[in-house]
C-alpha cells in the first residue's frame, strides 16, 4: 500500500463522483445478491466494469465471474485482450457461445449475417444456468433514448424481459434489488456517464483497451454508410469493394455489424479530442443493430437483451 | 476540471416540457447529428421546425401517445458545467416519478403554460420538491409567445408561485422564476429581445452559475457498511475494512466513532481510497474504514460521529410518499430499507394525509393511495439509527418494500419534514 497522503480537494471533479456512485452501486450489489456476474465483451465499458470492481474490493479480489457473450464473430485482438484482463485480474471466465447453438440448430444464421440480436438467448440460457440474480452491464443513458429511460437496478423478468411500465421507482441512493426466484436483476454502474466522461477516466486511470480502440490501418468495406471489415461474417460481397484505410472502433460488438470510423487518432489524447468533436453518437455512427427501427434498442431490451 | 449538476424537470400535461429540454439539448449543441436526423425524419411539426419533443421521448407507446410515461435521463454539458438532467413526467399517475427525479435533484425546473399559470400540478409538484427538501427551483414560465410577450401576465404567474413556495418554507432566494419560449428559444439558452421587460438570467445561465449544493459535509458523520474488505492474502493476512459511501459529514484519521445499533466504540485507524491512504473523507466518497477494534461488524451498521450518534429506535412518525397502484393496508407486514439495513416493519396507524391543493392535513384518512402524501406510525423490529430527514437526508429516507412482490411501496422520511403554511386554493 502506498502511504502518499491525500486529502479530496472539497471542489470534486465530476469523475470522482461517478466513480463514487458506480463503486457504492457495486458493493450494495455484493452485500445483497448471492451470485452476481459482470458482462465481459473486452469492450470498453465492460473493461470500465472490471476496472472499477477491482477499485470498489480491494486489495480483496474482485467477488464476480465474468460473462462473456462470444457470437464468433470477433476480433482477433479483443479476444485476446479478453483473456489478458482475466488473467491479470484472476478472474474466473464464463462463456456463451452463439456460434455452439447455431452448430446444433437452437438458433440460426440470420439471412442478414448479424448475430447481435442472436446473443439474447445464450444470454438468458448462461444467466439461468449459472443462477445468476444479478447481472452488471456497462450500459449508459447517453447511448440511446430507450436506455434513458433504464434503472441502475433493472429487474428482469423470469424470460430476461424488461418491462418498461413495471420499473421501480429509484430514490435517493437506495437500491431495491429483491425479485423472485428466477427473476434477476441487471445493474449498470455507469448509467450517469457519457461517452466523453468514459474516455477521460480511461485517461486518467490509464485504463488498457484493445488496440482496435486507437487508429490503424485496415482492409474495410462500405455498407449501410459504415466501413465494416472483411471477415467470415459475410463480407465483402459481389460489388463492395475493398479498400484499406485508417481506421477505428468507437464500440466493440459483432464484427458482422460493428463499423469503424475513419480517424487518425493513435493516442488517448488524439481520441479525447475526436469524442468532443465528434457530431455522431457512437452507437449511430457505429452500430447497424440500432438502426433497424425506431424502437431497435426497446424491443431488443424487453426481449432481454444487455 | 469541471463539476456536475443534477436537475429534474417537472410540468403538466402539454406545457412543452420534453420540447423544453429537446432545445436546452439541441441549443448547447448536446444533440448530435443522427438524433436530429431521427427527429426531422419523425417530426410532425405542422410550421416546419423539428419537433424537439421527439428528442426526449424514448420509448415508442410515449411516442406513439404523444406523451412521456417515465423518468428520462439527459446528459449535456457546457465548458464549466456538466449536467445530469432527470425528465420526470406531469401525469397526475406519474407524480411517483417526480419523486423518484427529486430524491435525487439539487435543483428542479417546474414549468407552467403562460396562459394557464399555476396549476394544482405546478402545487403538486412544488410541495414534493420542498417535501425531499430539493434546494433550489427554478418557474420555468413557459409558452409565453403565445401570451404575446407579456410582462403583466409573467408577474402574476411569478407572484402567485413565490406565495406558494414562501408557505413551502423555501427562501426568496431559492426561487428564481423565468418567462421562456421552448418553442422559439426565447430565454433558454439565448437571450430574447422579445422580453425587454425581463433583466434575469437566461435558464441555461442560471443553471451554470447556480451554486451546486453538494451532500451535506457539515452534517454529521453517518456511514453505513455496504460490505467487509477482508482478502485473507499471503499479502494482505489481516486486512479488514468497512466499504461504505460516507452519506453525511466528514471523517478523519483519529476520529473516534460509535457503532449503531450495537453502541460500541472504536477509532477510525486508516481511511482507504483504492491504494491510497486518505487523511480524511467525506459526504459522497466511496471510501473503506479501519478501525482500531475488531468488533464484528457486518453490513447494516452504520458508524456515526460518537458526538452526535442518534438513538437507535423500533417505533418511529414518518412522512410517506405512497408510489404503487396497491393503497397501504396499516398492519400488514412490510420491509423498510434504511441505507443498507432491510428489516421487518409495520405502519400500524396513518395519521393524516397531505392535501396538496390547500396544503392542510386531513386527519385519519385510514389508508394512503397512489401518489398520496401523508405521516404514519411504522413500527420496526429491529433498532434502526435514524435522524430526521430534515436535519440528514440521507439517514433519514428510507424505502417502503413488499416483501412478496419485491416492489418499491413508498419513498419514506423520518419525521415530519414538509413544514407548510395552508393557503387558499
């Protein structure tokens, strides 16, 4: 431990109060719940999770397996990012993997080749097997307008389905996580911080993210207005043409459905600067899924999706 | 660095709330290019300007209604102030929500319509803002186009709502009231010419230069255990902390401290921020406490200045703000969640409810409903360390909880905090 005095200047900046508030969220979540899960994509919020839940038990180890919801599709880097974090942090790893129930026929290929919305089951199948009651996401209020709308505690129903008109109110800092057995409840310690509030805390904590987070060059495709890369996913097709570019990745999901962005910003300075700048939100300019309609992220949230 | 602002929002059926907060949004330039793209795609606005309203409300039944069912969240910024912004829906049925945006809110922007003034809602709303003892507010007088700019019918709406709040116990100073257009930006974010009459601050400089009222760090010391930090390591063998938010006060290296219910007392040995050894801590840090005394503690004690320590109690007066659609039944059994204690409770009598209109209190009315506000007799069955809500908030809320269904009954707080002055309706 290292002995270096120092008292919380009485003017707090914004980042120690968020980080306050999702630590405080995840010890009432290991003071009440008998089994809790983080969800681990080896994205950046999920890497947020893990990096706040080592802060919030120290120097006890982190008291959560992580979840990680694999459709095949990934990047090479994330999941070897993925597996470098659980070996860091000791952490026991859970995987559900889309590409297994689409081997033996309980799901199949969408004619589209996305298999984000195809997640929801191994989801809901690797929560109820492992009897999970509480479930933490890295899901903010700023990403969409559904997901405005989400509680810190979130209970889902026995089929993992939210129910907007059955939400609990949530007052002052006090958590109501009960529910029936069968009936879990999803947690998301970050539900307060923005896209930019992420990113300056990644900087300050000097936080490690996979190296698709920072610009390099790429072999992409455009589709939909998005680059997405060539891969066993589907892609290119006959008349998308393939050209390289410099590139990178404001989220990481599927990689059938997840684009990048053109940018040249190699460092976290480079990429603070293209988040302030930016005009897009990152699950606009980035995230085919929600584009299928208006209520994309509602319906896919009250089937039970993250 | 910049600090952090939380507001809720809270008007009637129609007075352009939603569009209010879409041009705060779309005027500090919060709104990003593909949501306003979404927004012109789905507009309906007759005269051609985007409907802002469609930037706030999420969920399809609210758009398809045309209205907003639940709280939203709303994050903007500006270069000296960020903002966590609570939009809390004007429904009578949804009054729970205006709760749920106020427990939490250092300043709330009620609106009116300028051509219907003060209504039982903007009471409605004012009383529960003064009820959870929100610091500031703000009148948001809105539509006043469509009064055509006029300075005698903005006085009277402003007049009539500053009675209300005096009789609510809020200060002159408190309450700041504002003549807006949502629809045309007058006053939001940029100064109208439309309003020569009006020398106050815009809505938007208000709120960056309003000061921020923090949690109470001059109250006294209160920290409930959320959970024991004891890692049995080859090198942490006798680690043991309590992890906790301090709720109220500060705390010190040296301080001696009780711990409630039970009453020992200890000293505080080290105070942890992750690996670094504070000096001290303070109301809204996530912190863990050593202690000099290994004494058994687990989550559920709180750990109070040994100064000021409350008397733990089983039978206690409080105010209710009855949230769910099933009324309370006095004598049916019940959790009450006191910061991270859950224990067995019972109201065993309603003792009067809350007219929001006159703000006079009707004796026994035998059951509280739905969006009802009254004080109960709640007996408890183990001690619980309470303070009154007005002296410390955040000792002295509590959740009422159906032990079946798990559902969150009513927002609770000890004692009788809403000290009003009935007015004439």
């Amino acid at each position: 431990m290292s002995v270096d005095i120092t008292p919380l200047s009485a003017a707090t900046d914004q980042l120690d109060v968020l980080e306050s508030e999702a630590i405080h969220v995840m010890r009432e979540v290991a003071g009440e719940f008998d089994r809790p899960v983080i969800l681990f994509s080896g994205g950046k919020d999920s890497m947020l999770l893990v990096h706040l839940a080592h802060k919030a038990f120290w120097p006890a180890p982190i008291p959560f397996p992580v979840l990680h919801v694999d459709t095949g599709h990934n990047f090479d880097e994330v999941i070897a990012f993925r597996d470098a974090v659980v070996e860091r942090y000791g952490l026991t790893l859970e995987v559900a993997s889309v590409q297994d129930y689409i081997d033996d026929g309980r799901l199949s290929e969408r004619a589209d080749g996305t298999r984000n919305p195809l997640q929801t089951t191994p989801l809901l199948d690797a929560i109820a097997d492992h009897r999970h009651d509480a479930v933490f996401g890295g899901g903010r209020r700023d990403e969409e307008r559904a997901r405005a709308k989400e509680r810190i505690f979130s209970l889902r129903t026995a089929f993992g389905a939210w129910e907007p008109s059955r939400q609990r109110p949530e007052l002052w800092n006090l958590y109501n996580g009960r529910h029936k057995p069968g009936e879990h409840v999803r947690v998301f310690p970050l539900s307060n911080w923005t896209e930019l509030d992420v990113w300056r805390y990644i900087q300050r904590e000097e936080i490690d993210l996979p190296t698709i987070y920072y610009a390099h060059t790429r072999d992409v495709f455009a589709r939909d207005g998005m680059w997405l890369t060539s891969g066993p996913w589907g892609g290119p097709r006959d008349g998308e043409e393939v050209i390289t570019k410099t590139v990178r990745y404001r989220t990481v999901g599927d990689g059938s459905c997840t684009g990048a962005v053109e940018s040249a910003a190699t460092t976290l300075d480079e990429v603070l600067a293209e988040v302030r700048e930016s005009r897009l939100t990152e699950r606009g300019a980035t995230r085919a899924d929600d584009r299928l309609s208006e209520a994309a992220m509602e319906d896919r949230k009250k089937e039970g999706y993250f | 660095m910049t600090d952090l602002l939380r507001l809720a929002t809270a008007g009637s059926v129609d007075d352009g709330k939603s569009t209010l907060v879409g041009r705060l949004l779309y005027d500090t330039k919060s709104v990003l290019a593909d949501q306003l793209e979404a927004v012109e795609r789905a507009s309906k606005s007759a005269d051609g300007e985007p409907d802002l309203s469609l930037l706030v409300d999420g969920l399809r039944s609210e758009r398809e209604q045309g209205i907003t069912i639940d709280v939203a969240y709303r994050y903007f910024a500006t270069p000296t102030r960020s903002f966590v912004l609570a939009d809390t829906p004007g429904h009578v049925q949804y009054t729970r929500n205006t709760v749920t945006g106020a427990s939490t809110a250092q300043l709330a922007v009620l609106l009116v319509d300028a051509r219907h003034g003060v209504v039982e809602q903007t009471r409605r709303h004012a009383a529960v803002m003064a009820l959870l003892r929100v610091p500031r507010l703000v009148l948001a007088v809105n539509k006043i186009d469509l009064v055509d700019y006029d300075e005698a019918t903005y006085l009277t709406i402003a007049k009539e709502f500053r009675d209300h709040t005096t009789a609510l116990g809020y200060s002159e100073d408190a309450v700041v009231t504002i003549p807006v257009s949502a629809k045309k930006g007058d006053n939001v974010v940029l100064e109208s010419e439309r309003t020569p009459w009006y020398d106050g601050p815009t809505l938007l400089d208000h709120l960056e230069s309003v000061p921020v009222d923090g949690p109470d760090d001059t109250a006294p010391f209160r920290f409930p255990v959320q959970t024991v930090i004891r890692p049995r390591s080859a090198e942490y063998p006798d680690y043991r902390g309590y992890a906790g938010l301090v709720a109220a006060g500060s705390v010190s290296v040296g301080d001696s401290v009780v711990v409630l219910p039970d009453g020992q007392r200890t000293t505080v040995e080290g105070i942890d921020r992750y690996t670094s050894s504070l000096s001290s801590a303070s109301a809204g840090d996530s912190v863990v406490l050593r202690l000099a005394d290994d004494l058994g503690i687990a989550r559920g004690a709180v750990l109070v200045a040994t100064s000021s320590a409350p008397e733990p109690v089983t039978e206690f007066t409080a105010t209710l703000a009855w949230l769910h659609e099933k009324p309370l039944t006095p004598g049916r059994r019940l959790l009450v969640k006191h910061g991270t204690h859950t224990v067995q409770a019972m109201i065993t009598a309603v003792e009067d409810r809350l007219d929001i209109q006159t703000l006079a209190l009707d004796a026994d009315p035998g059951t509280l409903e739905i969006n009802d506000i009254g004080h109960v007799a709640i007996t408890v069955a183990e001690p619980l360390p309470l303070d009154d809500y007005d002296t410390v908030a955040a000792t002295g809320s509590f959740l009422v909880i159906d032990p079946q269904a798990g559902d969150t009954l009513a927002a609770g707080l000890v004692g009788r905090p809403l000290v009003t002055t009935p007015v004439d309706a």
